[in-house]
C-alpha cells in the first residue's frame, strides 16, 4: 500500500477500529423486524411459504402434506420457476423482460421441429435451441443497451415477434408425445425422475433448484453479480466507478435468452410434447413476473435475492394446488394471488422506507 | 433461512410414509377449458347436480385462457393426488394433453373426454360428446336444400375457430361442407378444398369480435358471399354485424353450430338461419354417473353403436324446416338450450 492510500491509518492509529458504517439508530421490536428483512430480502417470501404449506397442510391432512404431493408442487411450477430466474436477472437491472414465456415456448418448437422436420439429432437440435434463446436474449440486450429504447417497449415488441415466429415456424403443428418418445428421448430427458420415498424429482426440478442455487452464488460473490446489482441501482455511478455497463447489459440479457431456452427444454420434459399454443407463451411472462415480485425483488432494480422470486413461483403453486385440492373456484386462486402481489410490493415500500 | 427450508423438507420426506390419501367417499373431477364460456358454465351445473344427486363429491377446474394445456395438466395431476375416482374433461390440447391423461390411467383412474374427443380419440377410457361432423352436415344440408338450385353458384365463407385446427372446429367444417356437397378433399384439414365456391377461410377464436373481424375480412375478398358457416353462434353474431354494417343482413344465410340460449333467440331472430344444437348438461350428467358406476364396480361405459364415441345427440333448431333435414322448432329448441 503506497502512502497515498494509507489515509486509514490516522483513525487506526488512534484505536478506532471501525471506520465508514451505517448506525443502526433505531429501536424496538419493529426497528429489529424491519432491519432483519431489509438484510435477508428472500426471508418474507420464505415465512409466507411456509406459512402457507403449515395452513394448507392442517386444511388437507395427508393429501396435502405428503411428499408426493409437495414435490408435485415443485413440478408444476418448473417452469415457471426457469423464468423467474431468467427475470430476476433482468429486473435486477432494473429492466423487464416480456418475452420470457414466448421465447421458451419458440425454443421448444425448435428443438422440436428441427428435430423432426429437418431430421438432425435431437441433441443438435438441442443445442440449436439453447444458442437460439441466447440470440434472441442477445437482440434484446442490444436493443436495450446500444439503440435505448426501454426494455419494456424492446421486450413488448420482441414478446409479439417471437408468439408469430412461433405459429408461423410450427404450421401448428403439436409434436406428441409417442413421436417424441421413439425418435427424441433426449428432448424429454428433463422429464425422467428419481424418487426418494414417495417423493418425486423430475430431473427439470433438478436442473431448476440448480440454476437457482448457481445464480445465487454467481450474484453475491462474483464481480459480474455485483455490477449487475450496480447497474440495477444506478448505471450512471456504475459506470463511473469503472463497470462496463453496456457488457453488464449484454451478458444479462443473453443469459436471459439462454435460461429461457432451458426452460423450453424443461417444458418438453415436463408435458412430453411440443406445443405451439402453449399458454406459458402467452401468461409465462406475468407468471414470471408475478414470482418474482412476491419473492420481493424490487422493480426499481438493484435488490432482492434470487431464491426470492424462486419461493414466489413455490408460493403461487402452493396456493394454486391446495385450492384446486380444497376444490375452491380457481377464480379465489387469482384473487389471493393478486392480493399477495399488492402485499409483497406494499411491504417492500415499508422496508425501503425504514432502510432510506 | 436455510434450516427454517430444510425443516420443512424434512417434515415432508417425514410424512411420505403415511397413506397418500384421506379415507373418504367416491369423488369426480371435472376439467373444462375455461370457467367463463356459458358451454361450460352449464356443463358444470349438470355435473354438481348428478354429483349431489348420487352423494359423491366434485371438484372443478379451468384453464385460465381457452388453450390453456398446462392448468389442465396441473388439475389431472391434483386429481391423482387427491384420490379422486375419475375425470371429465374437456381438453383445450386434444394432443399435448394424451401423456397426463395416461397417467391418471395408470393411476386407476376412468377418464372421460367430454365434449372433445383426444388425439388420439382411444386416449381417453370413452369419449361422451356431440357428433360434431354430424352437427355440421345438418346445416350444410339445410343450406343447400333452403338455397335450392342456387347452391350451385353459392359464395361462401368459412368462419373457423383457430388455426390450430382444433378437432371440433375441423369436423364441424368439414361436416357442413359435406352437408352442402362440396368435396373435402382430406377430411382432417379443413381450407385444403379447391371448390370455387369456398371464398374464405377464417378464424374467429368463437366470439363475437373474432366473428365480426372474419366476416369484414372474408367481405374484402368478395362483397357477394350468400352463405356463412360458423363455428359457434357468438361468432354467428359477429359475422351478423359485419354483414349489417354493409346492409347485407337479410340475404346472406347464416349457419352455426352450438344451440346455446342466446344462439337459439338470434335463430328466432332471424340473425341466424339454422342451428345445430347440443346437449352439454347431458354429457356431464351422464359422465358423473359413469364415473360413480366405475367407482363401485369397475364397469367401463359403451359406445354409441357405429361410433367410437357415446353420441349426446344433436337437433337442427329452424322456424324455417327444409325438406329432407329433420329439424326441431325454435320453440323446442328454446326449451332445450344451454346457457
């Protein structure tokens, strides 16, 4: 350390030890509430979650609270839970991506079609989808990053190309599962299983808890997860304190595209067939978007943890498979889960008060 | 965080030893492709109402959006889980949906297409439905027989229901285009005809709007057409509209299929010419009772003879009878209507 930078040594040499901090000033059992969620954004997702599994468990008895039906539950929301993660990174930098759903279910139609239409092998085909979805991701970031216009405009438009490139590229065409099973058992990989007890994970659960855990890691303890977080927070002070924000943009939007296209791939695992009108390219973006902000990501950008939006999508499927269980109008399903989304942003603006 | 995620991990791998499920009565689902569309309202009601007539219990579920695969997978998957004894469903992916239904299969349980047959149609342990090709060959024929020799020279145009092809749309099509005397050319597509005839084909999503769209769009490739097939009578409405907005209304006969209330008031009306009516409440009526019957002793439903479905039956409501097509009055029609 050269001279010029041991200006530190002034306060160390006078024993004081800590030097620039936050004071903790307030009090009180709320003060410690609030400052216990500000710190660990993922902890009220996951109090809700839980909740929620204990209440619908009394409710249900043994059909609810059974292994088999609880990992079912992770099933069901694979999917949903693939595009989260793919949104959680957008919206960290405080963009949006609607063309999350359309893309998936475009990648899957090419992993299927080039498959079956033009007869390469499956695993090709394959990998032509994972790289297509990176491109895809690509034009959005370039889109966002070099030509500036917003992301929810590039994604909007990008989200309406995608839905037609779709319909037009399969003729409608759904691929069905018997075709897919004697010719393409790669593209279903996702979809065998292993069972530990009465408990069932599909190999796309797997996959998604992974890509999760890994995101996880890569934003808390990677120099790239930190200049994400920055340019979500302020791209202006990140680009000054020396973060290339337009590659910061690019990486997030590619890996964007490239998770979409994995969860394509986890969709043809999970319903055995490729199909063109699947609702996931219709609603996968709200669905997307909706887990991640119960999982208590901010859409300002720059906050929240990505097992947040991972416990969201959990949320959304406990609620949606404990009241079809309970034999509730799936109408009560929508209206708990529009209130869960006013509470979770209502909540956020309390912590951010607290922590200004 | 992570011991709160683990505990609760823990609690559930814990619990798998247990039995799957409750002991309790016999219990039916029911799976339709929305929760909305009336069709399905009354189909519902005819389902509860067998259900609490037998003392078994039901439980329903929709796709948020017509087309929607993955709700109806979700709730074939809940039903397994919930130790239901079987499932009605009418499928928004006749195809796409084949795999969740051969699990539920497997699981022991009788599955029922309602309304639309599955792709393949044996997917399913027996398919209770309209006979939508004969539903379509009623109105086509009631066209060609009220045109008379006109029919020779018609213009027409076809309102489908999506590009897709759903089955019941491509059946409906083809079995009006039969009825009328048109070859069909492969009777699993329909828009593969070469009849001079045919002006358009377009799609109308079933609804008002859509049929209103269609019917401006099939206009702008000929202002003449004199005969409209629809897929459902809200279409039938909308192509109506179009059709008014030119003052065209009184000469353009225009068929539908469906029979639902507001379908058989526009019959009376005078806004549609003939419609083929259905019998949902019957389907799900008769699939509860099916389901009940299996539960206790494992008998599987029949067929209709000659079909490889059970035909619910369907009637050509018309104030106007044709020669040769058997028909029901607008009045009868009201008595048996559906929404």
């Amino acid at each position: 350390m050269t001279d010029s930078q041991s200006y530190e040594d002034v306060v160390k040499d006078k024993g004081e030890t800590q030097f620039a901090q936050f004071e903790d000033e307030r009090k009180g059992f709320l003060g410690t509430v609030q400052h216990t969620l500000h710190v660990n954004p993922a902890l009220v997702p996951l109090i809700i979650l839980v909740t929620a599994i204990a209440l619908f468990g009394m409710l249900l008895g043994q059909r609810f609270f059974s292994a088999g039906t609880l990992t079912l539950i992770l099933q069901q929301v694979q999917i949903v839970g693939v595009l989260a993660a793919a949104q959680t990174l957008v919206i960290l930098t405080a963009g949006i991506d609607l063309s999350v759903g359309a893309l998936a279910v475009l990648c899957t139609v090419i992993m299927g079609q080039f498959t079956f239409r033009y007869g390469l092998p499956a695993e090709l085909s394959l990998l032509i989808g994972l790289c297509f979805g990176a491109l895809v991701g690509a034009m959005n970031g370039f889109l966002v990053s070099r030509v500036k216009i917003p992301p929810f405009i590039t994604t909007l438009g990008m989200w309406q190309i995608v839905l037609a490139s779709t319909y037009l590229f399969s003729r409608n065409e759904t691929l069905r599962s018997s075709q897919l099973r004697e010719e393409a058992p790669s593209l279903l990989f996702l979809g065998n299983k292993v069972s530990i007890g009465g408990a069932n994970f599909t190999f796309g659960v797997i996959l998604m808890i992974l890509i999760v855990v890994a995101l996880a890691y890569a934003l808390r303890s990677t120099a790239w997860g930190r200049h994400v977080y920055a340019v979500g927070d302020d791209p202006e002070a990140a680009q000054l304190a020396g973060v290339n924000v337009h590659k910061t943009l690019m990486s997030v939007y590619i890996l964007t595209g490239l998770i979409c296209a994995v969860a394509g791939w986890v969709m043809i695992g999970r319903f055995s067939s490729v199909s063109p009108s699947a609702s996931t390219g219709v609603i996968g973006n709200i669905q997307s978007i909706t887990a991640v902000v119960i999982g208590g990501i901010s859409l300002f950008g720059g906050r929240g943890s990505i097992y947040g939006a991972f416990f969201g999508a959990m949320i959304v499927g406990v609620f949606e498979m404990g009241l079809r269980m309970a034999g509730a109008d799936p109408q009560w399903t929508f209206m708990l889960i529009g209130m869960l989304i006013i509470g979770a942003v209502g909540l956020d603006q309390w912590i951010r008060k607290v922590s200004a | 965080m992570k011991k709160l995620l683990i505990g609760t991990a823990l609690v559930a791998v814990t619990s798998a030893g247990s039995a799957m499920a409750d002991a309790h009565g016999t219990s039916a689902c029911l799976i339709t492709k929305t929760d909305t569309n009336p069709f399905f309202v009354k189909m519902r009601e005819g389902a509860a109402a067998k259900a609490e007539e037998l003392g078994i219990s039901l439980n329903s579920y929709a796709g948020q959006v017509d087309g929607d695969n993955e709700a109806q997978v979700a709730a074939i998957e809940t039903c397994i889980a919930n130790g239901a004894s079987g499932i009605l469903i009418t499928a928004s992916d006749t195809a796409a949906i084949v795999p969740s239904v051969e699990q539920a299969r497997e699981a022991g349980l009788l599955v029922i297409a309602l309304d639309t047959p599955l792709n393949p149609i044996d997917a399913a342990d027996a398919t209770f439905a309209t006979d939508n090709f004969l539903a379509g060959e009623l109105i086509g024929k009631w066209a060609a027989a009220t045109m008379g020799d006109d029919a020779a020279t018609a213009k027409i145009a076809m309102l489908d229901l999506a590009i897709s092809q759903p089955t019941v749309g491509v059946l409906r099509d083809q079995g009006f285009l039969t009825g009328f005397g048109v070859d069909v050319k492969d009777v699993n597509r329909w828009g593969d005809e070469d009849d001079a005839r045919i002006i358009c084909n377009e799609v109308t999503a079933g609804n008002e709007e859509g049929g209103r769209t269609a019917m401006e769009n099939c206009l702008a490739v000929d202002p003449e057409i004199n005969v409209v097939y629809t897929i459902n009578e809200p279409a039938a409405a909308g192509a109506y509209e179009a059709l008014a907005a030119i003052g065209r209304e009184n000469d353009v006969l225009i068929v539908s299929v469906d029979g639902g209330c507001p379908g058989v008031q526009n019959v009376a009306d005078g806004v549609i010419g003939a419609t083929s009516q259905q019998y949902p409440l019957l389907m799900a009526s008769l699939g509860v009772e099916a389901i009940a019957q299996y539960a206790e002793d494992g008998t599987l439903p029949a067929n209709t003879e000659g079909k490889d479905f059970l035909d619910t039956g369907v009637s050509l409501v018309t104030d106007r009878p044709a020669d040769g097509v058997e028909s029901i009055s607008v009045a009868e029609g009201t008595d048996r209507c559906w929404g």
